[in-house]
C-alpha cells in the first residue's frame, strides 16, 4: 500500500474514531446531517468529501452494526462494566472491531495495529493493552488470514 494511502486511511480512521467518540455521547437525530456537520468541521481535505470516503464506510458500518460490535464488547470485556469503559477507547474498539468481523479485505494485524497506535495517541497509558487484548481475542476467534486480506 502506498504511503498516500496509508496516510488517508490513518486520516479516515482518526476522523471515524473523533466521530463515533462525539456519536456516544450524543446520539443525533439525524445521522446523515450529523456526519455532514463533523466533516464541515475538519481542518485538513475537508473540501474534499471522497478523502473520507473509507471514514463514511466505516461510521456508517460501525453505527448499523453497533449492538452486535457492543455485544462483541461485553461478551469479551465481561469482567469490565460496559459503562465505564472510556468513551475513547470504546470508539476504537468499536471502529477495530467493525473491521475485523466485516471488512475482509483489511488484514485483521493491519486493523489491530492501527487500533493499538491511535490508543497511544488518543488515549491513557494503559489503554493500549486493554485495547489490543480485547481485539487479540476477537481476532483468535476470527478464521480468515492474520496477515493478509481475504478473498471472500
């Protein structure tokens, strides 16, 4: 993958990631306008609204699939109480998680460290442990390539 591209998706991610994050605590009534709203407000390529298109994928997909990725959560995180998990970190884990069980054609070490570097960036300390080993043991339970997309 090119550097250009790497760069964008690294942008879409942290963009889905700031939006799912302002999404958990205020759910709105009308997502579409919301989304809309979100992007009039980034600062870099914002008058180019196919730069986040990969970021649309994912935010629409996390949302549509939200209860199965928050059940996901809970079945993996049971010694956590749900609500006390950092809205943060469940942003990205919600995002990471999204990748893995539906988007075949990211490789689930692709998904796994770029959730694992934007804790280090975004969130606490220990955040990034918690973080990789909720989505290790999603990824345990994944059949499909560690390192490379799948064919499906």
């Amino acid at each position: 993958m090119s550097e250009g591209k790497k760069s964008q998706r690294r942008q879409c991610r942290i963009a889905c990631m700031q939006y799912l994050y302002s999404w958990s605590i205020n759910k709105p009534n009308d997502l579409n306008d919301s989304i809309r709203l979100f992007y009039e407000d980034q600062e870099d390529q914002s008058e180019d609204r196919d730069y986040y298109s990969f970021a649309d994928e994912l935010i629409y997909g996390v949302i549509e699939n939200s209860e199965d990725i928050d059940g996901k959560i809970r079945e993996i995180a049971n010694n956590w109480d749900f609500g006390r998990i950092a809205k943060i970190d469940l942003a990205i884990l919600r995002m990471a998680i999204f990748e893995l069980l539906f988007r075949k054609d990211i490789p689930p070490v692709v998904t796994i460290n770029e959730a694992v570097d934007l804790s280090k960036l975004y969130s606490a300390e220990e955040s990034r442990r918690f973080v990789n080993g909720i989505l290790d043991r999603i990824h345990g339970q994944l059949d499909r390539p560690s390192r490379s997309a799948s064919e499906e």
